[in-house]
C-alpha cells in the first residue's frame, strides 16, 4: 500500500479486494455476466437463536478467556479484521495483540517463543496462507 493513499489510510481495507475504483479507492460492484437466481430462504423460527460468523465466536471466546488469564496474547499476519483480533486489540490494547505484517512464518515462531517465557499466545491465521508460505 506504500504510495497508494487508499491503502495507507485504511491498512486491511484493500488487503483482499474485488473490483474497486483506482482514484478513489471505494469499492464497486462486481459486473454480472450471468443472470444468479437464488432460492427464497426459509423462514427462521422468532425464537430462533441468532446465528454468529465463526469470526465472532472465536474473538468473543478469546476475549473472555484473555479476561481470565493475563498470559493469554494474540498475534495475526495483516488480518486483524478477517481474524476478529482487531476486538481483542480494542479490549487489551497493543500490549496484548501483535500484529506482524504479511509474515506468517514469523507470527508463528514469535508464538512458540511466547510460549517458552510463559505467555499463552494465539496466532490466528488464515490456514491458505500457511500452505502458500511453507510452499515457497
């Protein structure tokens, strides 16, 4: 993102992008070569509970087990936002979260340290791009 200011200004935004407009920044929606149709949904039960993203699941349980024990740490690669660890770094700070850049590799190796001085570190990355970076 260096140079582009879109990118300098908002670091995850354009991290994983469609189409979007090079002067501005913002996104725009994909062109459609193929008429979709989708099936009307079902109709979920009023006392349905609400379904949460798994994203969610993970930072709100990290987050009370953080509350628990102050060892606990988190660490991503360039995706607070895709991970949910940009909550965990809203509750604790940057004392709490790393993040290390596109740089998986050393996201999980900083945790293996951590752990041998007794923190109880979790990195969270995306498993595609484990297998990207041990494939190089």
């Amino acid at each position: 993102g260096h140079g582009y200011k879109p990118a300098e200004v908002a670091l995850d935004k354009l991290h994983g992008v469609t189409q979007f407009d090079v002067k501005t920044g913002k996104k725009e929606a994909p062109k459609k070569t193929v008429k979709e149709v989708k099936p009307e949904p079902a109709a979920a039960a009023a006392d349905a509970p609400k379904k949460m993203a798994y994203t969610d699941v993970f930072a709100k349980a990290l987050i009370a087990a953080a509350e628990r024990d102050s060892r606990i740490v988190a660490i991503t690669a360039a995706m607070p936002g895709g991970t949910g660890l940009h909550h965990f770094e809203k509750r604790f700070g940057l004392d709490r979260m790393f993040d290390v850049g596109i740089c998986e590799q050393h996201a999980v190796t900083m945790a293996a340290g951590m752990a041998a001085e007794g923190l109880v570190p979790y990195a969270a990355i995306y498993s595609s791009f484990m297998q990207v970076k041990g494939g190089r």
